[in-house]
C-alpha cells in the first residue's frame, strides 16, 4: 500500500520541517500509528505531493520533514457544486462524494424548502480535506458560507453556466408536474453548450488542453423536497441556467449530486 497522504497548507519545500496541527497529530500519530522515520506523503494545491517522514513525536505534538517532490500540482476542473444541505448524514455524503468526483468549490444554497439542521462548516471542510487526502487530489474543495439561492443567482458571472437538476414538468396538477415542459437529458445539454465552443477549443488535441478548455460550470442540485415552483420559474428564466432531466427516477438529493457530477465529469471534466 502506498503511503498516506496528508493536507499540509504550509508551504512544501525541500528540507522543510513543519509542525502538525492538533487534528493532522491525531490523524497521523493515533489513528495512522506512524513513528519516527516512518514515510508518508503531503501535498497541497500550489506545490503538489511530495515525500516525507516523520521527524519528531513527542507529547507535545508531531512534525514531519519534507523530502522530494514526488508530483507537480494539477488542478481540478472549474466545476462548482450548488446544494441545498438535507439532513446531516446525506450532507456529509454529498461533501465526500463531490470531493472524489473533482469539485472545486461547495456552494450550500438555503432554498424554501431546505430543512437542514445547521451547517457545521468546520465538520464538512474536516470531511473534505479526508476525502482529499484519500482521493489523491491535490487540494481539498473550498467550501462557502451556506447563502440564499436568490443571493447565490444574484451577480452570478454568466460566463459560468449553472446546470439545474429539475425533475418536474409544468403541469401542476399532474405527478411530478406530467410530461409537457421537462428537462432535455443532462448529457444532450453538455453536447449542445460544448458546441457553442469555437473549433479549435472543441478539436484540441492533450487531455489538458480538452480538460482546460471547457468553460466553467456549476451544478444545482435541491433539497429533498425539491424546488418550489417559484424558485423554479426563476431559475428557468435566468440565461446561464440550464434545467436538466437525470432520468425518468426520482432520486434522492445525494444521488443527483453522485449521478450528475459523474455523467460532467465523463462528458466534460478530466475522466478522460
Ligand atoms: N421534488 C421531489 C424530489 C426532490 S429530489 C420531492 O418533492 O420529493 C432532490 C433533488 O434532486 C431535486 O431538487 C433535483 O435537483 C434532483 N433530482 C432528483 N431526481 C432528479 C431527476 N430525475 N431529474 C433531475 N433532477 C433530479
């Protein structure tokens, strides 16, 4: 097994020693078990992964010397997810699934319907940096203060398109609001807004340049009693949003998020 990996914000260099917080000795020392001399990796967004060993344990706490580098940084895709928090489970799982799946930011939006209990910034950034360390990414997704959806959309760059999982129809008075007025499937939506591209951004040639080139974009995904029909007349008269279908099922509001980050990423992002 290789060895673990740790999110260090202080800056890494050759010779560095640096001292490990209270949480990253917990991790490193109780949980992992490490001593001294023992190998581990850290990493972080501007100097990427490097090799380093334990240098001192004592009660007083840990540090680790940092060696080699063992991998420049790369950045995941300019891909911002916008969720309404549900309960504090499915929350942690939506902050931990976004995170392998190559997010970069975690927008929580508080929407008319969203029942969340309280959003503990400190326990999803906790949760993300875990999943970061563990998923090889490079840096841990940045994660905002929870803010209204109407706060969210206003000033919105429209440069970024914001593709907006609806499951209704327009018929109010039919189940799931019937067939009339739904959403085009998600992924003839990357296909269509891909195409508004010019040639050469389509054609480019090194998965860089193909991940590179597609223009920054977000992801909506609601609680999980859904959008009101207010908030859902708004965001289909916005320009940057895109309503999209993810199937004929009704999913829960983390497997939206799981279902919908995956089909991005292969259409889009950087599975390539
Ligand atoms: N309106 C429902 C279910 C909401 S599901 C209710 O009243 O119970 C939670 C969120 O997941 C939705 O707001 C939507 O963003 C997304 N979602 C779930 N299934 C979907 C589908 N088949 N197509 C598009 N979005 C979906």
């Amino acid at each position: 097994m290789s060895d673990p990996r740790l999110l260090i914000d202080q800056a890494l260099s050759d010779g560095a020693e640096i001292a490990l917080d209270e949480a990253q000795t917990r991790h490193v020392g109780t949980v992992l078990r490490l001593e001294v001399g023992d190998g581990l990796r850290v990493f972080n967004a501007n100097e990427g992964e490097w090799r380093a060993k334990v240098a001192a344990k004592s009660k007083r706490g840990m540090s680790v010397r940092v060696e080699t580098q063992l991998r420049p940084p790369r950045a995941v895709p300019d891909l911002d997810l916008l969720f309404a928090p549900v309960k504090r489970h499915a929350t942690d799982l939506i902050v931990e699934k976004a995170t392998e799946l190559g997010v970069r930011r975690l927008r929580p939006v508080i929407t008319q319907r969203t029942i969340a209990e309280t959003v503990r910034l400190d326990r999803l950034s906790a949760i993300a940096r875990e999943a970061a360390e563990q998923t090889e990414r490079f840096d841990a997704p940045e994660i905002s203060e929870p803010v209204s959806l109407a706060r969210a959309l206003d000033g919105w760059d429209a440069s970024r398109l914001l593709i907006y999982a609806d499951e209704q129809g327009d018929e109010t008075s039919a189940p799931w609001g019937g067939q009339r007025g739904r959403a085009p499937a998600l992924l003839e939506i990357l296909g269509r807004s891909k195409a508004r591209l010019t040639p050469g951004e389509r054609h480019a040639e090194s998965v860089e340049a193909r991940r590179d080139s597609a223009p920054p974009l977000a992801l909506l995904i609601g609680p999980e009693g859904g959008f009101t029909i207010e908030e859902r007349a708004m965001l289909r008269a916005l320009v940057f949003v895109r309503p999209v279908s993810l199937g004929p099922r009704i999913l829960r509001a983390e497997t939206a998020v799981i279902a919908a980050l995956s089909v991005i990423q292969a259409a889009w992002g950087d599975w390539r």
